[in-house]
C-alpha cells in the first residue's frame, strides 16, 4: 500500500469487496469524535492498540497517514521487453576526458555508470537491460544486442570539447524507426538535465547504422565541462541526484513513455 501524509484531514472508513482502505475528505468543522473499529485489519503499528477506543481528532493538531489501495497486478510496460544497453567506448577505449581540478573524469566510466544504474530499473520492472559487448567494432555491437532478441537500443555517450565550459544535449540516429524512438528518450534527457538542446540529428552516426533495431546514440552532455567532470567525481564518491543518476532516470521514462505507446497499438515493436 502507498501512503502520503496530510494534514487537516478526517478519515472516514470505506469498505469495498476488493480492499481494505481508509479514504479521507476534508470537511468544514474543527474535530468530531471517531472509533476505530475492532476489526481493522490494516493500520499503523502506533494505532493498533487503539482498536475499539473512541477519540477526538484535531484538524489543526493532528498529522496522519493516508493509505490508499494501489491497483493490484498492475503490469509495467517495460515488463518482458529486451532493452540492448551499450556503454560507448570501453575495452581500451576511454572517450572524451574530462577535468575536475587534475582529476581526470573518462567518458567510458560515465558510460558504464548510467548503464549500470539503467539497468537496475529496467530489470526491477521486469524486463531486462541487455549489457551489449563492448566489442571494437559498432557493428558487431549491433549484431550482439539483435541476437539477445532486444527490442531496441540505446548507445550511452557524453561529448567532449576544447572548451570546458561547453555543454548540451545532443542524440544522433539513422533509420525511421529510430527516429520515432528517440523522440520518446531525448525529449526526456533535455527536460531532465535542464542543458540547452540541440536536438535530434540524423546523419549516420555510431550504432543507429547498423541493424534494424530502433535505436539512438545519446551525448547526454559534456563531461569535458568543468561541472560534469566534478560531478561525476562526487558520483564515484556516493553523492545521490547526480547527473548520472538523473540521466539514467530520464531515458527510464523515455522508455516507459515509449513502451506505453506500443502497447496502445500506435506503433513500435509489439508486446514480446
């Protein structure tokens, strides 16, 4: 069950052949007295041993816990899909470096850590985020994420520049359907991460060449600028609401958001 808490409120009991729930609504006067029945079966622990008491509630004094039945067997639509998840570079390679004071921040690390923290999402919803090779070749990389029997891609890259200071949101792509999926995933990264957009190109680039997966190469931003490469640093270190974490967020929504569409019947791969 989920719960937010509120204050200046009343319950008042519902009973429903489904669930055992508390609803609550506001109403005009100040307190009234109320009961908590004997057999309530879902309470708080610091309310249980008021079963069969009578007490007054306070709407001014009192903060209390709202509980509300969730929809049991929801399904997620990313459930069952296969999301090929390459971290660029890597197997020697280390893509743009960046700088925070004299310690170097690498592109390929980034890479992997938006991967690893993805994955984690995808795999708790019940799919599976496919960890592609890190072969030398792009299209081998292609070829490995098709026969894990993925319904699309998502190449992970930061950009790199001479200017430090430089830093947006770019995605590249090649086919048609590439071009539908990455409207759902780079919307997402430009309003999660705030940068200035520079939107979707199409001029085969990376892994979208290869293949008939829809896919998309994101250079979510710069980690040669200044405040990413720091950024990532204190990421290593265990700060939480970092970049990586909020761009891994942001193409998990892209690809519910995606997902959900299919499942509609309005195109994309179906249902596997």
């Amino acid at each position: 069950m989920q719960h937010k808490e509120l204050s200046r409120v009343l319950y008042k009991e519902i009973e429903t052949s489904q669930a055992d729930f508390h609803a609550f609504r506001y109403l005009p006067s100040e307190s009234l007295c109320y009961t908590v029945p004997e057999h309530r079966r879902f309470l708080p622990a610091n309310f249980k041993h008021m079963k069969g008491k009578t007490f007054m509630l306070s709407f001014f004094a009192l903060t209390i816990f709202v509980f509300v039945a969730s929809p049991t067997g929801a399904v997620s639509p990313i459930e069952g899909k296969v999301i090929a998840l390459d971290a660029g570079h890597g197997g020697g390679e280390t893509g743009a470096v960046g700088y925070c004071g004299e310690t170097a921040a690498l592109e390929a690390d980034v890479n992997l850590a938006v991967r690893t923290l993805l994955k984690a999402q995808i795999d708790a919803a019940g799919g599976l985020g496919y960890e592609v090779a890190q072969l030398s070749s792009r299209s081998d990389r292609v070829a490995d994420a098709e026969r894990a029997g993925s319904d699309v891609l998502i190449s992970i890259h930061h950009n790199g520049s001479l200017n430090t200071s430089t830093d947006y949101t770019q995605s590249f792509v090649t086919q048609k359907n590439d071009k539908a999926f990455a409207q759902y995933i780079h919307p997402s990264l430009v309003s999660a991460l705030g940068l200035p957009d520079k939107g979707i190109k199409s001029d085969g680039y990376g892994m979208t060449v290869y293949g008939s997966l829809p896919g998309i190469l994101t250079e979510s931003y710069f980690i040669t600028n200044i405040v990413a490469a720091c950024d990532f640093l204190n990421y290593q270190i265990g700060a939480t609401s970092t970049r990586v974490h909020i761009e891994a967020q942001a193409m998990y929504d892209g690809l519910v958001a995606y997902f959900s569409r299919s499942a509609g019947g309005k195109g994309g791969r179906p249902n596997r």
